[in-house]
C-alpha cells in the first residue's frame, strides 16, 4: 500500500498560473464589491450581477493552464497515495492529471440549483445564464460556498487529514479559517511541509520544515526529494 500523502493548496498556486485572487491588485475583486458578489445575501438581491461576475471568473479560470507545481502533484502519484484538498475553486488539479481532489469552497466549472444543493450539473461552456434553471424549476447558480455559507466537505477534510503519512501545506496564509485548521487533524510525529514564498509565522506544528519558495519552484524540489 502506498503511503499517503495529503497536500493542502491555496490560492498560491493558481495564481502562477495567472488565476487572480481577491486580493491581488488589478484582479476582478477590484471591479466588485464581495458583498455583492459573493454572499447569499448578494444572489437575493441581484442575480444577474452575481451570474455576470462568475461567468468572469470562469472564463478566466478555463484560459489558465495548469503549471509545474500542480503537474510535480500528479509524477508524486508514483509512489504516494496522493489526496488533494483545495481551497480554489479552479480545475487545474483535475486538468494535470491528479485523480483524487476534495475542493473546499465548491467548483467554477460546475452549476447547482438554488433549491436542492444536491443538484450539481457540469456547465457546458463558459456560462450560466439567467433563466437557466434545474429539473425542479429554480434558477443555477454557481456551486460556490459563498462567504457567510457552511463548508459543507470540512468534516471529510478533517478526515482525510488524520489519515496522512506526509502533509503538505502549498500557496496558502494558514491564515483564513476553518481550511487553515485542517493541518491540526493530521498525526502529530509525521513530517509536514509548507511551501510559500512569503514570510509566515507558524507556530505551535510539530515536525514542520518550511521550504520559502513559490509553489512552482518549491512544490517540484520536494517532490524530487520524495521519489528519491
């Protein structure tokens, strides 16, 4: 059986892959305010402009490629049982080749009904359009967690946590919770690593070993360290 290595990624890592998040200058969260965009309150009050700011997003998630960090994820699935947990909402895991992707905070490229969060449709192109609606008559909307809303697969998280040989934290602050907990759920005598370029105070994480690189630099190194 392979070891099981779980690898926790952040915004990091799709931003090199020129995917901007809301807190990059120059980036759509610039043109929007997040109270209008991206809570429920917002989808109550003004569908179309929510609609509108996803289908943005979405088009710029499906020009973006994947890059050498999230490819290094999918050659580690050699010799490691390799589970993903993300907090991006892009398919760029899925599109390198990796085979096991728990995405926290719901999926651009997917749709689901308003009244039946059980409802989750692939969207087929760029879009969801208003008037777009599921097998039970209401409006789609992105399968999103919008802030405000419940993280519906943090319980699985935790889980899959407590079952790693090797964790890895990739482009992430470690410092938006709950996701920033979930390092807390694995096996204290494990080695663990967290990748990021930036200057991140860490404390209180048995066995951390901090490699202070952006992700397509970091994420490549350790991996040829691990199949070694």
């Amino acid at each position: 059986m392979k070891p099981k290595l779980v690898v926790f990624t952040g915004a990091g890592i799709s931003a090199e892959s020129g995917i901007k998040t809301f807190r990059d200058s120059g980036g759509l969260w610039e043109e929007f305010d997040i109270n209008e965009v991206a809570t429920p309150q917002a989808w109550e009050k003004n569908q179309r402009l929510v609609l509108d700011f996803y289908n943005k997003r979405r088009k710029q998630v499906l020009e973006a490629q994947p890059n050498k960090a999230h490819f290094a994820l999918v050659e580690l699935e050699q010799k490691f049982d390799v589970q993903i947990i993300t907090q991006n909402i892009d398919d760029l895991h899925e599109r390198a080749g990796s085979k096991k992707v728990l995405h926290l905070h719901g999926e651009i490229t997917k749709s689901r009904s308003t009244v039946d969060s059980s409802l989750v449709y692939k969207i087929a192109g760029e879009e969801i359009k208003f008037g777009d609606k599921c097998e039970k008559g209401s409006q789609l909307r992105p399968h999103i967690v919008w802030f405000g809303e419940m993280v519906p697969m943090m319980e699985t998280a935790y889980i899959i946590a407590e079952k790693a040989d090797i964790f890895v934290v990739v482009g992430t602050s470690m410092a938006v919770y709950p996701a920033a907990g979930i390092i807390d759920y694995s096996p204290q005598d494990i080695p663990k690593y967290l990748i990021d370029p930036s200057d991140i105070k860490v404390t209180g994480i048995a066995n951390l070993k901090v490699i202070k690189e952006k992700a397509s630099i970091g994420l490549p190194k350790l991996a040829s360290d691990l199949l070694k």
